[in-house]
C-alpha cells in the first residue's frame, strides 16, 4: 500500500509524540525509543562484545579484553582462549556448551558493573536474551529509515558532519551508504556534538571492511554512534593495523571476521551459522554507563506528570457529565 509523503510524516509525528509521553516507560525497561537521548542501547549496554542467537561458534583470542562479553544461543562454541577478560561472560544457555577455553583471568571492575569482582563466565542469564533483542530491535528500528538517509559514500578518507545528515522526528542524524569500506591507513571523522546522534545504515553486503580507523570529534561519543550493517549475507571484516574505531557496530545478519582492530564502544553480531571471530590483536574498550542526564530525568518526570493527567482526566469526565 502506498503511504504518501504527507502521510508519512503524519504518522512519524504520532510516533514522536507517543514516544516523549512514554519516555519513562521505555527508559525503565530499556526499550531504545525516541525520547530525549533519541536513542538509547538499552540492555544492549551492559555488553562491549554481544554474540548473536544461531552462531556456529568461533573465536574471542585477544588480551585483555576490556569489556563485558554476552554470548546467545549458539550452536557451536566460542573459544575464549583462556584470556585475559576485564569483565564477565555471560552467556544465555549453558556455558559448558557454548564456551571452550574458559578458564578466564581478569577483574570485572566497578564501571562495568562489578563489585569489582573476579572475572567468570556465568551460565543462564536472561540479561543476554534482553541484550540481543534490544540490540537487533535497535538494528531494524533505525534500519527502516535507510531509504531516507542522506546519502554517503564510504571508501577511504572520509569527512562526515553531523548535522549534514536527515533529521529524523526523533532528532537523529541519518545518513545511508551501500558500502562501509575505511581502507588500511585511512580514516572516517564523524562531527558532531555531544547533543548530536548518528546513524549510517550499510545496506549492502559486499566490500564491507573495518581496515582503517573511525574517529569522532566535537563531543559525540561511541554510544551516539550507530554503524548498522542491515544487509543479509556476506561479511564485515577489518584487519586495521590496530587501528582505533570508535563508535557502536550493529552487525546481526553478516559474519563477522575482525582481527588487528581496536574498537572503543559496542559490538554486536554474527549470522545464523557463520563462525565469529575477534581475534588476532583485536581489542575493545566498553564505554562505562553513563548516569542519566538531567534532561533525560526531566522527560520522566513530564511523561510520569502527563499519564497521571491522562488517568485523571479519564476519571473526572464521567463526575463532569453526571453533574
């Protein structure tokens, strides 16, 4: 059915409007909705490096990992190599079948939620359930806007602002690219503020490589950042010379083969029935949580004020009628 333009924005208003009253709704159960930050990861933050369900197994062989690691249902399993993990591994099932090489070593400080605490690997854990549909909900929900996405292209050096992209009803910058391909010695600078959210949706699935390193500047941060590889099939891959990319990397129907990287922020990926691989000198750094800021309490407080003034509106109309 066809949805004129008109028609599309009307319907995007409602969406935006539904979403700011419910703010407070979506922040408690960390659910990414259009609310004051645009977008939040939700329960996806909890982890730097987050294995997708279906995975035939693979690979985490690189020390130290600085970041939490949740692993899904697998069917094969993720070699941890005994490393060095500053963080927990949790994983959705049975770790006895979905972890080898899990004699880890490691602190799991406070800024990523532990006590600190000795690093382990924990089996059944809902959390990574939570964390994977968050993170893939996040991928289609902001994916759905890449045919609106200021076009990019991406191969080699490349200077993107911020502000130059599609604003969406929710306040994001999109932009849209058929390719994301930095090259070795190249870099990719996204410009923006700290008030400033971007998304580049990848669409297709070929020459996709993290070869090259990807800066920010001006106060946008890695959680603000969303690289979303929506296209089905194929593989990113990145050998960088251990170069840094900064940002937050939705890969969840592409393999994913990355070595000789550092990524400071999240990862997220792995096609059903591809090996995933974060190895050979490929190092994370996971942000640490941020506390909300004052504007994001702000909206709790209007979208807890205006469903109180909806409920009393309900059941004062009936008493206004019978008077």
């Amino acid at each position: 059915m066809h949805i004129n333009s008109v028609q599309h924005q009307h319907a995007w208003t409602s969406i935006a409007r539904a979403a700011w009253l419910f703010a407070p709704l979506g922040i408690l159960l960390n659910i990414p909705v259009a609310q004051a930050d645009v977008f939040t990861l939700g329960a996806f933050d909890t982890y730097g490096l987050l294995v997708n369900d279906g995975v035939s197994g693979g690979d985490i062989n690189t020390a130290p990992v600085n970041a939490n690691i949740g692993i899904g249902s697998v069917t094969g399993p993720i070699n941890l190599h005994n490393e060095v993990v500053n963080g927990k591994v949790d994983v959705s099932g049975s770790a006895a079948t979905a972890v080898s090489g899990g004699a880890i070593t490691g602190t799991q400080p406070v800024s990523l939620g532990g006590a600190p605490s000795p690093a382990s690997v924990n089996s059944n854990i809902a959390g990574v359930a939570a964390a994977i549909a968050a993170a893939s909900g996040l991928s289609t929900f902001c994916g759905a806007e890449a045919a609106l996405g200021t076009a990019v292209t991406i191969n080699g050096t490349t200077n993107i602002n911020a502000t130059s992209g599609f604003l969406d009803p929710s306040g994001a910058r999109v932009f849209s690219a058929t390719s994301f391909s930095i090259g070795n010695g190249h870099t990719v600078t996204i410009n923006g503020s700290a008030s400033d959210y971007v998304v580049i949706d990848i669409t297709g699935t070929s020459g996709n490589k993290l070869d090259g390193a990807l800066t920010l500047k001006g106060g946008i941060t890695a959680d603000q950042v969303l690289i979303n590889f929506i296209g089905e099939g194929g593989s990113v891959q990145g050998a960088a010379n251990e170069a840094t990319l900064s940002g937050t990397f939705l890969i969840p129907d592409e393999a994913v083969a990355l070595n000789s990287l550092i990524i400071h922020g999240h990862l997220f990926g792995g096609e059903e029935g591809t090996n995933f691989q974060f190895v050979s000198n490929a190092f994370i750094n996971q942000p640490t949580s941020a506390v909300p800021e004052p504007s994001t309490w702000a909206m709790m407080l209007l979208g807890f004020a205006g469903l109180g003034f909806m409920a009393y509106r309900r059941k004062s109309k009936p008493a206004l009628m019978a008077a």
